[in-house]
C-alpha cells in the first residue's frame, strides 16, 4: 500500500500543460463525454463511471493492495478532455457529497496539489 501520508493529485486542465513523470507518478486520463450515441458534453451512466476521478484513485489503491501495480508517491489526472473540470475539481476537494465508501477512502488519501 502506497504510504498512509496523503499522496498529492495535480490536475492538469490546459491540453498544452506539461507535468514530468517519473516511476513514482501514476497517471489518470479523464475521457471526454462523446462517441456513444448521445450529444457531447451529455453524460450517461458509462460516461461517468469513466470520469469518476474518486472511484479511479481508488481503484489505485486497490490495484497496489492486490499487486496488480508498483506503488507510487503521487498522481497525475489529466482532464483536458472533460468538458465539466471543476466537477472534477469539486470531487478532488471533498465539496461533492460522498457516493460510496470509497470516496472516504480517497478523501483521507489524496488532496489536490495543483
């Protein structure tokens, strides 16, 4: 398991940003809300589950508990694609309520570095 010190998150909004990544950085793409049959922007039950950037870093945590990854020291969330990135912000922050567990999981693990 990654360390119990809260790992930091840097969102990255702006497709010309760039943030170095080593060994110790995960990486999460946020997909954009297009392509399966309804309106881009429009959300729908696969799309959110794929933006769902606290469900995705749990899954982080999940995936080094059972080795399926190397541990890691921060992450990196790239949401250039997202149409709504302050929702990503909102849910980074704890400002969206709590929808499962998980989501008290990653509260007390991650915070958002920039």
């Amino acid at each position: 398991m990654p360390s119990l010190v809260p790992i930091p998150v840097t969102l990255i909004t702006n497709p010309g940003q760039l943030v170095p990544l080593d060994g110790d950085t995960a990486l999460i793409r946020l997909p954009a809300n297009t392509g399966h049959g309804h309106a881009d922007g429009d959300n729908c039950v696969a799309c959110a589950a794929q933006t769902d950037v606290r469900a995705l870093l749990y899954n982080l945590l999940e995936e080094h508990r059972r080795n399926m990854r190397p541990a890691f020291t921060r992450v990196v969330v790239d949401a250039t694609a997202v149409a709504d990135q302050q929702a990503v912000v909102l849910a980074l922050t704890g400002k969206l309520p709590a929808q499962a567990l998980r989501d008290h999981t990653v509260a007390r693990m991650f915070y958002l570095a920039g």
